[in-house]
C-alpha cells in the first residue's frame, strides 16, 4: 500500500516531540522548519558564520534518525558545550553543520549529507532558503526585529500584544515546502510557541496560499501552557483565531486538545512564577472545527542542558500518545 504522506510545520521542541513519535509509524513524513531562530548559538551561526540557522534542524534531525543509527553520534548531535570561552552553548550538531557547509559549499549539501550520516527516517526541508528575519509589531505601535527578542521580549513589551507578525526582508517559500504541503494528506501545525516556532512559517510567502489549497486535513496541537510575553492570557480559542488570522478563517479542520490535568506536582508554581498557565479550553460546538481531546500530558519534567541560557517548556507534550492521536486521524 502506498504510504500516507504527513507534514510536519514549526520548530524547536514541540516539534521534536511530534517527530519523535510519528517516526515510529509507517507513513511518509515530511517536517518544514522554521529558518528565523536568532538566538543563543543560532546568533553565532548567523552573526559570525554567516549561515542560516541550524539548531531547529538539528533537533529534527536527532527525532528523525533511525534507530540503527550509532546512540552516541545523535548524543554528539544533542550535546551542549558547557564552557569555554566564545564556545559555551554552542552545540556540537550546529558546529559540525557549520563545518559541513565549508567543505561542500553549501547549507542543502550539509544538510543531505548529515541525515545520509544519521540515516534520517523522512525529508525536512528549510521553510525558506533566503535570509531573513522576524519582525513583530505590538499593539503600542512599537516594532521588535529578531525573533530572539520577540520570543522573550524586554521591558513593557511582555505585558503588550502582538498584532502583526512578517519578516524582514521578505522572504520566498522553499518550492520543496510547497510541494510536500500540495502534496500531502495531513498536515501537522504545533504544538510550539505560538509567534516563533509557528506563524513565523506562515508569513513566508507561499505557505499560507499552500495551506489554504492543499486537500489535506489540516490539524492544530494545542499548546499545553501559554507564554508570558506572546499568548498572555491566550484561551485555546485565541490561539486558532490568531492562526487563522494569517491562513484564512475555516482553514484549520481538526484541533487536538489535552483534557488531562494531571500536571506534575508543583511543576504548575514553577510556571505561575513565569506569568504562565494552562490552555484555558473554550473551543465550543460554534465553531466550524473538529475539536479532539485526549490525554496528552507527558509525566516528565524537562529541565535544561548545561550551558543553555534560553527558556525552553518544563511541561511537554507526551510524543507516544500525540503521535496516536494524529495517526487516528488518518
């Protein structure tokens, strides 16, 4: 039987977590990456090594090596350097890709060349292959170029709203991207942050018309906790809304949501004292949405590696569970 084709649309962990768990199914996965990430080692890879970001390619390229593939080299891949100086919160997966384009002369050969490596169980393709970047534009008419600055935002700005997200200098869709969402039969946005690992996909040019004329159901993984300083106080609602503000309305067909609230213990005060809190889930029968809830909680606690001076999500999606449920909806 020929293999259903789904593609996978975002970046960073939310991302990893789908991948993670679709990879273990018998289907033909594509994951479209976001290329605006501007901070922690991506701001070397862009500022010194002159190379579009690498870091969320990466970790597709870990959810997605084979099994088979050597545990220590997708361990090297993930490994953090946690000193010295210049070095410290690079990871090595990012200097070995860096590397890599010195010697083939180019980011696409690097990237064929490290999932050859890692024996990489699907395609993932750069959203865009031009450089650019992430401009927000918040309710108080200030603007914010970078998405670094835009996804943990300084002074006032956390308490202000997003009203406009496109980048800087227009940038054109990867023809590959557009084919695999044409193509397709199911198409995966989220779980992620909201501005920075999903819309910023979709102010590419190109991807919401693809988004809008693919025959592909199109379905959203709800983000598990808001995000002080992008979806402050943001209801599930909010988030489809502010999706389909950028891709049509009526576009999305099917919404998963988590129904569990078995959250670790305290790890909920932890986030309080971030100004964040659970998905309030107002999604009613109104709505010209399929509207799927399950358990989607992962029992575990993430915490950082050494020598990341990011923020990154404590509370994560379960990858077996979510991957299921997308898979049943095939």
């Amino acid at each position: 039987m020929k293999r259903k084709k789904i593609v996978v649309i975002g970046g960073g962990t939310g991302t990893y977590t789908v991948l993670t768990g679709l990879k273990k199914y018998p289907v033909d996965l594509t994951v479209i990456v976001s290329m605006m990430d501007s901070g922690g080692s991506n701001r070397v890879i862009r500022d010194e090594f002159g190379l579009l970001p690498t870091s969320d390619i990466r970790q597709c390229i870990v959810a997605l090596a084979s099994e088979d593939s050597s545990r220590l080299l997708r361990k090297l891949f993930a490994y953090r350097y946690n000193q010295g100086t210049g070095i410290s919160g690079m990871t090595f997966g990012n200097l070995f890709m860096a590397a890599l384009t010195d010697v083939y002369g180019s980011q696409d050969a690097a990237l064929r060349k490290t999932c050859d490596m890692l024996d990489v169980e699907g395609r993932i393709i750069p959203v865009t292959q031009e450089n650019t970047n992430l401009v927000a534009r918040y309710d108080n008419g200030k603007q914010v170029l970078g998405e670094h600055f835009i996804d943990e935002p300084q002074g006032d700005l956390c308490q202000h709203r997003i009203v406009e997200l496109s980048v800087f200098p227009p940038a054109r869709a990867n023809k590959g991207a557009l084919k695999a969402i044409k193509e397709a039969d199911l198409v995966v946005l989220g779980p992620g942050d909201l501005y920075t690992s999903l819309i910023c996909n979709l102010v590419i040019d190109g991807i919401d018309k693809a988004l809008r004329e693919t025959k592909a159901k199109l379905v959203y993984v709800m983000n598990l906790m808001t995000k002080f300083g992008q979806t402050n106080n943001f209801t599930a609602k909010d988030h489809l809304t502010e999706l389909e503000r950028y891709i049509g309305a009526n576009t999305i067909d099917i919404c998963l949501v988590n129904n569990s609230d078995k959250f670790a213990k305290g790890i909920l005060g932890r986030y309080k004292e971030e100004k964040a809190h659970p998905v309030k889930d107002d999604l009613d029968r109104e709505l010209k949405i399929k509207v799927i809830r399950r358990s989607l909680i992962s029992s575990k606690v993430y915490t950082k590696d050494k020598g990341d001076g990011l923020t990154r999500s404590l509370v994560r999606h379960d990858s077996a569970k979510l991957a299921k449920s997308i898979i049943s909806l095939m």
